[in-house]
C-alpha cells in the first residue's frame, strides 16, 4: 500500500536535512572563533600566571 503523505514527508526530510547542514556550518564557524579566541587570550593568561607568581614571591620575601 503507498504511503500517501510519501511525497509530503520526503520534502520536510529535505528542509531537515538542508537545516542541519547549515546549523553543522555555523557551528563548525563557532569553534573557529571561538579557537581564535582562545589563541588570542594565550598570551594574558601567561602574564597573569607570572604577575601572580610575582606577587607570591615578593609577599615572601617581604615576610622573610
């Protein structure tokens, strides 16, 4: 026996498909950014380890 929703249903398959290519774009763009972001903040989160450590260090010596 046909399906007679066969054609309705292979349409609404299609837009899904399509919609989650495109949602599979945008996220796979996302991470990117969200990449560079990270590569750009590198450089601060080193010098703020190493102004924390500073700071220990002289704390220290200042109590010794």
């Amino acid at each position: 026996m046909d399906n007679p929703h066969e054609e309705r249903q292979a349409v609404l398959l299609e837009r899904i498909i399509k919609n989650v290519e495109k949602c599979n774009e945008a996220i796979l763009e996302m991470n990117h950014c969200a990449n560079e972001i990270a590569v750009g903040h590198m450089d601060t989160a080193i010098a703020a380890n190493l102004f924390t450590n500073y700071s220990k260090n002289v704390r220290y010596n200042l109590e010794a």
